[in-house]
C-alpha cells in the first residue's frame, strides 16, 4: 500500500516527476489527511492498472477513523464504504436521536468484528 494525499498527487501529475516510475507491485493505496480529490485519484490509479484508493477518515488527529473504504466492497473515488472497525454510525435528527431508517438498507452500521474475523480467515 502506498499512502497519499490529493495534494502530493497533484503535484506528481502536473511536474510529471514519476513518468519513468514501475506502479506494477502497488496493490493499493491508502489516503488520509485531506478532503480526497477524483481527478487526481483517476490519475494516480491509471499509474497502478487501477488499484482502488482506500479512503480512511479520522486518521492521526483524533487516534483512529471512524469511516473508511475496504477492499471488501465495491468502492467509489473520494467516497466511503463503510464504518471503521470498532465503530457504528448513526444519522441523528433533530430531536438528538438517531433516525430509524424504513429500509434497512440505508441504515449505517457495523458489522460486528466476529464477522470481520470470519471474512479474513475465508481469505486465507
């Protein structure tokens, strides 16, 4: 995994200093630290045969995110797929509490880590 900001990125594209680079061994790559951007992140995954960009969000200003993109999921640039390990999300209304959904499917929520340890050791 190779860890990048949109800012870096950017700035690889418009000086084009990594034109004679080998993407070949990067899997993936990890983001953190500013509001992504899918310009640069098109670019940066066309240097890779399109490896995903894992977006995470938290990251070191508050000792762990709370939403993040997996390699589990299908992905959109920019976007999030789901909450973190450890984390569930909730929309609160107006009144504080968190709103029911009346599709389950627009709930946020996190599966529990027994089924994120059952997905690895299928993977493995």
């Amino acid at each position: 995994m190779l860890g990048v900001i949109p800012s870096i990125v950017r700035t690889w594209k418009t000086t084009n200093c990594t034109s004679g680079f080998d993407w070949s061994t990067i899997r993936c790559f990890g983001s953190s630290g500013e509001a992504s951007s899918v310009d640069e992140y098109l670019w940066l995954m066309g240097r890779a045969r399109y490896k995903p960009v894992i977006e995470y969000c938290g990251g070191t200003e508050i000792g762990g995110g709370f939403v993040t993109g997996s390699l589990l999921q299908a992905q959109s640039l920019a976007a999030f797929s789901t909450a973190a390990i450890g984390c569930s999300l909730y929309i609160i209304g107006k009144d504080g509490f968190p709103i029911q959904a009346a599709n389950s499917t627009a709930r946020l929520k996190q599966a529990p880590w027994s089924a994120t340890q059952r997905r690895w050791a299928a993977r493995t």
